[in-house]
C-alpha cells in the first residue's frame, strides 16, 4: 500500500470506519514514524488497528508475534476480506503451505504475516528476517498478547522472553508490544524482558462499561452450585459465553451436565486431543449459540465479538487473570455479563497450588499477594468496577452497573462474630477447616467433634445466632482481610494471622456485609443499568431487515468457510437495517465497510436493502 496514504486514509478506505478512538491515531503516528511503543488498551478496544495500519502504511511487512493459531487465522480472514494481504505461518499449516508463505514473504507480496514465537525464533525464520531486514522490508514487529512476557503474569509463556532478540538484531525496526491486562508489576517486567526502555507507554482505560460484574456466594453441593449456574444462563438462552471451571473434570462433567439441560455445550482443555479441541473452538467461533466449558487453556486472543457472557464456577488466580478472561465478554459493545460464584474451598485450592509449585519464594509471595487481592474484591462491599480498575491504578465512581451498585449489600457490625470464629480457631488448635469450625460455634455434636473433644470447648455453640451460609461468609471476609489464613498443606487448616490479634482482643472493630441471595440471573433483567450501558433495540419496522442480513451473512459465511463476524459485525448489520442506503456511496459510510467489503458484497447488500424479506444469496 503507499506511504501517500495517511493514517486517516487507511481507516476508512480499508477498515470502513471514519474516525480513531482513544489514543490510536497517536500510537499509529507514533509507531509509524520509527518509535516504539507499549499499548495497554482493554479487549475490543481497537488494539489490532495499532500496528496493521502502521504496517500499510510503512514499507515492508509487518510482522506480528502471535501465541495461537486461532487467533492467526481469524486476524488473517478478517484483513483478507479488508483488501489486506496478510498470511500466517504456524504448525498447521503443511510443509508445501509454510513454503508457499516464505516465498510470498521474500517476493514483497505481504503486508502482514503473523508468527508463533517459537517459529519466529527458528534458525530458518531469523534467516528469513534477515534477508528482509538487508533490504530494509520490514515495517514493524508487533508483540501481541504482551503479558506472556511476564513471570508475574497469568499467561507466562517462556518463549516471549526471547523476543529481546528482535531490538538487539533488527534495532532500525520499530517495535509495538501490546497487551489487555497488566497491572504495575507486570508492565515493569514487560519493559525490562523487552528492552522497550525507550518506548512510549500508552495505557487506556481499562474500563468495560458494556460489562456487568456479579459475585454470589457459591451454593452448598454440587446439585445447588448447578442450579445457581442453569439460573444465570437462563438469561442468555441461545446466545454464546463461556464457563471457565478449574479442573478438566470438572469441565467435562459440567459440560455433560448443560447438554442434558439443553444447552449446546462443548468442553474445552488440554486434555483433549488437538483435533477435538480444534473442532470445538471451531464451533465456537463460527455458531452463534455454543457455550464453551473450558478450563483457563481457552479464551486468549478468542476474537469473537458476540460472546454475551463469561462465568467463572471457580475462583481464577488472581484479578489480572479474572480481567482478561472476562474481558472476551462483549468485545461488540454491546451488553454483557460477567458472573462468577466461589466459595472457602476455591481459596484452599489457589493457596496448595501456589505453595505447592516450583516457583521460588518471591514469586509464591506476589502470587499470593495477588491471591488476596482478589478475595478482597470478592468480599468488598463497594462497587466492583471501580474496585477492579483501583487495582490497575485507575480512578473511577461507582458504575451503577454491578451487583454491589444495583443491590447494595446490607452492612453489620460483625465484630463480635469474628472474634467467636477467631477464638473457635485458636482453641481447637488452628489444625481444622472452615466446616469443623462452624460446628463448633453452631453447637453441632458431629462425630469428628465428639473425637477431638471439642463440644467442651468455651467456643462450642456460642454462634446459634448464624446459620452455617451465615459463618461461611464471616469465615470469608476473615480470610479476605488478612485475619485468617488457610494452610493448604493442612488440609485448609484456618490459622489466625499476626493481624488477628487486635481484633481477637477486641481492641479494632470489623463490619461485614451480610450474605445476600442474588435474584435471577441478569440482576432483574437489567433494571436500573445506566442509560449509557444500555442496549439500543433496533425498531420493529427494522429487525425483519437485520435477521435477512444475518440469514445472508451466515450463508456466505458457511461458504467460505470463516466465521461469520469476519464478514461484517453484527454492529454493521444494524446500521444498514437502521440508515438503509440505497447508493454505493452511502454504503462507504456505513462503520465496518471499506472499499475492498463494498466492492466485493456491495451489489448483493444494496438489493438485499432494496427488497428486505427476499434474501439475495450471491456475492455480486
């Protein structure tokens, strides 16, 4: 593409949009004119046009360092129908391919090629690079998925740190690094693993406002924590989401569970075959209505736009991992939910794992630390986004759009009760779990308290005034705020912490939030969201309109064999239902059409808009 075009020319001649949003016309420039640049901006937020518009604008290819091949191929369709010529190298593609696409590469017939970073580091594509580098085409590299750099990070990939290897060998290209999520420590290490000590940093709002956040105590058993789940997806019948679990069981059994119930369900972990896995995120990403049970191996670089929900049936590790695993939730814009349900157990789980891992103790300490920060959000009584974007050091009012906003949680003065769960602790010996504890203050004669002689203990039924959700909250918040801390390698033992011992003697107060039984799946169905949050319902005289341009997109979509949101976004849809132009030129100034889309659909749109309840098939 010419250097002639500005930024500008590129956004609407070939993406159909008219104007940047947020910083991207300043990084574009940034990075077009030779600077580095590290982009920290939220999923949907417009990060890929950050360097495949420097990239068309640069001579040379830009070359792109991707993690997965599912990402690769979507980024690849979805420039194809733009007019861009982009390619992929990665291990699926055959022997006779992969040498199809380094010939392309060296002939100049490439805009963009995307790379694993193990294939970008091989002695034969570093050759390749070189050759290119030796006649100055190379327009960029770009690091995607950035936080993989990190150790602090909750994607470590080992091979990111490698990438330092492009500044010390190609230092005349520019380097963009772009990232999601990363709080304060992961952005030190992602500058520093890097060598982007020169680069420009640019952070943009973490918010998510299309996003609702909801926590809600986990019910007890299996049969309770499922219904709790079937009632959440109640309010997203047909429409696609994923449920993250923590382990692979767990995964297939909850998968299994939501066929029998009539949901299109499919599991998704390392533990499939490769090919299975393939079929089923295939599915995902090409039907409207799949629901992706999967463990933390799925989800990143997923660039589907019309995933309505994530639910999490267990705690994530940390606040960063939560953020960009709910983050693939409403990258159109549009309405979402994020819904999550945890209970003591997920904190005993996370607490083995980490001391149980190789990691050293630095490390084991800020995972922990992260470990905590997370139970705290999970505890806080205030708004849940203003908390989450506090973590990553930004400012914000309540939302008014989070569970903690729309049913406010009744606060008590849970001094009293704190310092019973405390000393039922201390005095059984700081060797038993939350369950044990809580039949000892409820005054249960169990066989297991019997045998530790524990129904003689002062603390033995001094907590009647609590049912057992009751103490499991009081137990929660204790651990949340660093009063009590569970022992993994003791089967989840409650230790009083050194913070404890104020409160154990009543010299510090403490309020808790008192349990609260959550209403039906989405809040009351959205009442009280923000005007600014809000869906914009097409009218009636338009929606026969958009369903024929679904019907027609997806029919094209099948016959290509891509996804149909490559095509165009449901967003784009909407607006030719709602504006309907009539002229070629009109349809340039419809957001998501550029010249390549209006040239290659345009005839067919223009009579599908024409005559709207007969669906016109052919691609013109």
């Amino acid at each position: 593409m010419s250097a002639a075009l500005d930024p500008l020319d590129v956004l609407r001649r070939v993406f159909g949009y008219a104007s940047f949003r947020g910083p991207q016309a300043e990084i574009i420039g940034h990075v077009t004119s030779g600077g580095d640049a590290l982009v920290l901006m939220p999923t949907g937020g417009g990060k890929s046009l950050c360097y495949q518009i420097p990239a068309l604008l640069r001579p040379g290819v830009g070359v792109v360092v991707s993690p997965l091949i599912a990402l690769m191929q979507d980024q690849v369709d979805a420039l194809l129908q733009a007019g861009v010529r982009a390619a992929f190298l990665n291990s699926s593609l055959d022997q006779a391919a992969a040498a199809a696409v380094e010939r392309r590469l060296l002939q100049g017939e490439l805009d963009l090629i995307y790379v694993a970073p193990e294939r970008l580091l091989s002695e034969r594509f570093l050759a390749l690079l070189d050759r290119l580098a030796a006649l100055e085409r190379i327009a960029l590299f770009a690091i995607d998925e950035a936080h993989c750099v990190s150790q602090w990070g909750h994607d470590f990939r080992p091979e990111y740190i490698q990438l330092s290897l492009l500044h010390a060998r190609y230092p005349r290209v520019p380097r963009i690094a772009l990232t999601a999520t990363a709080d304060t420590l992961t952005r030190r290490e992602i500058i520093l693993r890097l060598g982007l000590d020169e680069a420009r940093v640019f952070i943009s709002s973490f918010d998510r406002p299309n996003i609702r956040y909801t926590v809600v105590e986990r019910g007890a058993g299996q049969l309770s924590s499922r219904r709790q789940l079937l009632d959440f997806l109640a309010g997203h019948a047909g429409k696609a989401g994923i449920v993250y679990c923590l382990s692979r069981k767990k995964v297939d059994e909850t998968a299994v569970w939501l066929t029998t119930q009539g949901i299109a369900a499919l599991p998704y972990h390392a533990g499939l075959d490769t090919a299975t896995r393939q079929q089923h995120q295939r599915r995902f990403l090409r039907e409207e209505n799949i629901v992706m049970v999967a463990t933390i191996a799925f989800g990143m670089g997923i660039d589907k736009p019309d995933v309505r929900f994530v639910a999490h049936l267990d705690l994530p590790k940390s606040l960063e991992a939560y953020y960009q695993e709910t983050g693939r939730a409403g990258r159109d814009g549009e309405p979402a939910e994020a819904w999550m349900t945890y209970g003591l157990n997920d904190v005993v789980i996370h607490r083995g794992r980490i001391d149980e891992s190789a990691a050293g103790e630095e490390q084991k300490r800020v995972e922990r630390g992260k470990l905590d920060a997370l139970l705290a959000w999970c505890e806080a009584a205030e708004c849940r986004r203003s908390g989450l974007l506090r973590y990553f050091s930004e400012a914000a009012a309540a939302c008014g759009n989070c569970d903690t906003c729309l049913e406010p949680p009744e606060l008590w003065d849970g001094t009293e009760a704190a310092r019973k769960a405390l000393s039922a602790a201390l005095r059984s010996g700081q060797r038993f779990g939350a369950g044990h504890l809580i039949d000892i203050l409820r005054g249960k004669t169990t066989e297991k308290v019997r045998q530790f002689g524990h129904d003689a203990l002062p603390t033995f039924g001094v907590g009647a005034e609590l049912d057992e959700p009751g103490w499991r909250s009081v137990m929660r918040q204790l651990l949340a705020a660093g009063f009590l801390q569970a022992d993994a390698q003791a089967f989840g033992a409650l230790r009083l912490s050194e913070a404890a011992r104020p409160l154990l003697k009543g010299e510090i107060s403490l309020r808790l939030r008192r349990p609260t039984a959550r209403k039906n799946s989405a809040l009351a169905t959205r009442r009280a969201t923000n005007p600014g949050n809000a869906p914009n319902p097409l009218a009636a005289s338009d929606a026969p309109l958009f369903e024929a341009l679904r019907l027609w997109r997806a029919t094209l979509a099948r016959e290509q064999g891509v996804p149909a949101y490559v095509i165009l976004h449901d967003r784009t849809l909407q607006e030719l239902a709602t504006r309907r132009p009539a002229t070629p030129d009109e349809l340039l100034d419809i957001p998501g059409i550029g010249q390549a889309k209006a040239e290659r659909y345009g005839a067919t749109l223009l009579a599908t808009l024409a005559s709207p309840f007969e669906v016109n098939q052919q691609t013109s």
